[in-house]
C-alpha cells in the first residue's frame, strides 16, 4: 500500500514523483511503456518557454513563468544540459508588430523578466542569419533548451535514488476506491494508494473516466521535425518564433542543446494516439514556412525527421486540481505547450494540492538532490587522463559521432530501472544521436547492453517489445 500512487513517467509525473520524494511517503508511479520518457517528453521542440503568451490568469501563465525560472538550477543539480539562449518573436509586417506588443503587455502583466521589443537592425545584429524583411522582434532572454529526455530520465532516476518505486509495463486498466483507491494493471497486479495522481499524457482523459464522470478530452495534435546535423547548429543563436496562431507557436528554427538545429513543428488535430508518422508534405511545409525566419538553412543536412504528439485539452487550458466527487484523485491533464517549462512548478503545485487534501507531508531529512553524470567530452584533459587512469572504458570511444565513451553507456546501463534497449541508452547518453544515426556504434552498443546485463544479443531490442534487431546468425 502506498502513500500515493502517479499514473503516468513523462516529465509531468516525474518531475512530481522527485518532488514527492522529498518526503517520508512511499511513492510509486506506473508506467504502461518499458522506459520512462516514451510519449511527449521525448518528442518535442526542447524549449524552456519564457511565458509571454499564455493569457494572464491562466495555469498556464502560473506554471510557465515559474517553471522556467526553477530550470537552471534544477539542472545544474541533475546534471542535464541546459542553456539559456533568449528567444526572438518575429514580426513581418505591421499585424505582426501588434501581435508582438500584445504579447509583451501580457507577458509584463504575468511576469516575465527583461522582454524587449527590438527593431530591424537590433535583431540584425544578433541574428545575422535571419532575413532582412523582418520589422522587428519581441525579445524574451529568459527563454532557454535542454534535453527534455534526458531531463526526465534524471528526474526518475534522482526520485529511485531517493526511496521513490517505478513500475514498468504496468498499463492501469481500472480504479476503483473504498478507503483506499485500488489501481489494477493489465498484468493483474493491484496497486493500493491512499490518492492517485493521474499524469498520463495523451491518456489522461481515459484514465480519468475510469473512476470519474467524463468532464475534458485530450485531442492529440501532431508536430513534425527535422533535425539538422550539426554543421548547422550556428545558423542561429537564439531560439527563433513566427507570431503565434491559434494552432500553437508556429514553425520555429532553434539551436539544441547538443549543437544541432531543430526546425519545426507543424499542428495538426488527429485522432490516434499512438501515430507517430511523418509525412513529405508535411515536412515540405515546415521547410518552406521556416525559410520565413531564415533561408541560411541547408536541409541537405538532415540527420533525423521525427514526429511528437502534444496533449491538447478541449478545457483550453491545464488542467491541475483534485476531483470535486472522487476525493483524492488529481488531474495533471492537458499539458501541451509549455508543459514541459512547467512541470517543475507544478509539481510544487500538486503538493500543496495533497496537502490540502489531507496528505502528511514530512521532509526527508536525508533527502539527496544532486545526480552525476558523467559528459566525457566535457571534461578538462588532465580530467580524462585521470578518469582514464581509475576506468579504462572511458578511453574506449564507442560514437565517433558524439565522441560517447564505453564508460559513459555503461554508466547509463548501471542507473538504469528494467533492461535498457538501443534507444533507451540513446536518450541517456547520446549514442546513436549523431550524423550516421547509430550505424557505427549500435552494434557496439548492443554487445555492451547483451554483456551489462547478461542477455543473448538477439534479446536486445531497439525500443518497444519485439522491435528486434538481431534474430539469429547467418553463419
């Protein structure tokens, strides 16, 4: 029996699950993939929103400006990479410019530090690859990338470290509550909880429905992207925005946090939750309406293109509370941009909710904050040599791509909950992430997650059960 029980390991209910940790609970989330991170948290534009476009009033005015101001830090404890390099607006014509005056009242009313409408040359200035028919630009400095993935991931792995359970593969079928709510799995197994935190993504209305009366739905709005390698990643500094519309933030052009740029996404409202397609004309229309921003971009050189999936609420906006008839359960629903700026605050959001729920909340006081993750390429020469020296896999470069030792894959491999697959380590330290995607490295990859964990190497999968990349030898 547990204290509370989260339905759901993106990076709303793991950035929740580490905050919960902090105290003397006895917290477990349950997770219907092999791996946290495996819907939107891992799909996505990467972006720290500053917040000058939610409407003020809104939760997701609340969550956003407080969200991005918790992020660095977070980081710095998490050992996750984060930058941050300021967004620009763009306005194209003098529609645009109005658009980039409302958004800047707005954002002042909701708190958003230093925005700064710039003129033609100021933007110029920065951006020398953006084109010249601009008007001018909404300048937000607080805006920021990291790796969302990664993020989540540390987010998890700190809240295990910290007495937290994570349960895999356990796909919540029903809920029922007498005292205490009873969450069964589509294993059989019975979880009991006395509150239930429902952080599913794109299913949070059906996990919802399950024990409450139907009240929103969760629309999944489809974005493409590309990825550029990272002969690319200087074209722009900034994270660079055309004026919103009603379908979200339009086609951006952004640095990563790793030195490639990301292009992308466009909007479209579908109905399976689980298409993860792209399509040429789709991704035709990305190319042509990011060369508004910039036609410096050369798309010869794309590594990757990937579709995400964003969790639209008909409400319009997030959705954060307890339930009116069934005490206990709270919705984190809805959370399509800029939930991943968010979550950090509202995972403080949701304790207070607790709190007033009737939840003991009691800090820990052996609560530990900090995760190390060793980024081999960032390390000093005398660093290397010494790390070298105590644990020669970290002189065994494995993706010559991204420069990914032995040591850090197997590092990854030894934090890890259940048996990683190819791409799981891929989202925890990068192999496989560069130019050739994975066609040097992943066999080597393989053999080391196959010895790591005592497994044939045909039982390594590239992510989901029964992705196979290994049947049988030849010879």
């Amino acid at each position: 029996m547990y204290d509370v029980a989260i339905i759901g390991a993106g990076v709303i209910g793991s950035s929740i699950f580490r905050e919960l940790t902090k105290y003397n609970l006895k917290v477990v989330v349950l997770e219907k993939e092999k791996d946290v991170s495996m819907g939107t948290s891992k799909a996505n534009s990467a972006i720290v929103h500053a917040g000058y476009d939610p409407k003020e009033g809104t939760l997701m005015a609340k969550y956003n400006v407080t969200g991005n101001e918790m992020f660095e830090d977070l980081c710095k404890e998490l050992s996750v990479p984060f930058k941050r390099n300021g967004s620009l607006i763009l306005a194209f014509d003098d529609e645009d410019l109005n658009t980039l005056k409302a958004l800047y009242e707005n954002g002042n009313k909701i708190g958003v530090k230093d925005l700064k409408i710039l003129n033609k040359g100021e933007v110029l200035e920065m951006e020398p690859n953006i084109n010249e028919e601009i008007k001018g630009a909404l300048y937000a400095p607080t805006g920021g990338i990291v790796g969302p993935f990664e993020y989540t991931i540390a987010l998890a792995e700190n809240a295990v470290q910290n007495g937290g359970e994570l349960k895999l593969q356990k796909e919540v079928v029903s809920i029922d509550k007498k005292d205490l709510f009873r969450i069964s799995t589509q294993d059989g197994e019975l979880v009991e909880a006395k509150f239930v935190i429902n952080a599913a993504g794109l299913y949070a209305d059906k996990i919802h429905n399950l024990i409450c009366k139907e009240s929103f739905k969760i629309i999944p709005r489809s974005g493409e992207y590309y990825i550029m390698d990272k002969s690319q990643g200087n074209i722009v500094n900034s994270t660079i925005f055309q004026c919103p519309s009603k379908l979200g933030k339009g086609v951006l052009v952004t640095p990563t946090v790793h030195g490639n740029l990301m292009v992308g996404p466009d909007a479209r409202d579908i109905e399976d939750k689980e298409d993860l397609g792209t399509a040429a004309e789709g991704l035709e229309a990305i190319r042509e309406a990011s060369m508004r921003s910039t036609k410096k971009v050369n798309f010869r050189e794309s590594i990757r293109n990937f579709a995400g999936l964003r969790a639209n609420p008909d409400t319009g906006d997030f959705i954060v509370e307890e339930n009116d008839e069934v005490k206990g359960f709270i919705d984190v629903a809805g959370m399509k941009s800029p939930g991943l700026t968010s979550a950090p605050a509202i995972a403080l959001g949701v304790v207070d909710i607790l709190a007033e729920a009737g939840c003991k909340l009691e800090k820990k006081e052996n609560f530990v904050a900090s995760r190390e993750q060793i980024h081999f390429m960032e390390l000093s020469p005398k660093e290397k040599a010494e790390l070298i020296k105590k644990n020669p896999q970290y002189g065994r470069i494995v993706c010559r791509c991204e420069s990914i030792t032995e040591g850090e894959i197997v590092d990854a491999i030894k934090r890890s909950f259940g048996v990683l697959s190819l791409d799981g380590v891929k989202r925890r330290c990068r192999p496989g992430m560069g130019r050739c995607q994975g066609g040097f490295c992943g066999p080597r990859v393989q053999e080391i997650i196959a010895r790591e964990y005592s497994v044939p190497l045909e039982s390594v999968v590239l992510e989901k059960d029964n992705s196979y990349i290994l049947v049988g030898k030849s010879k």
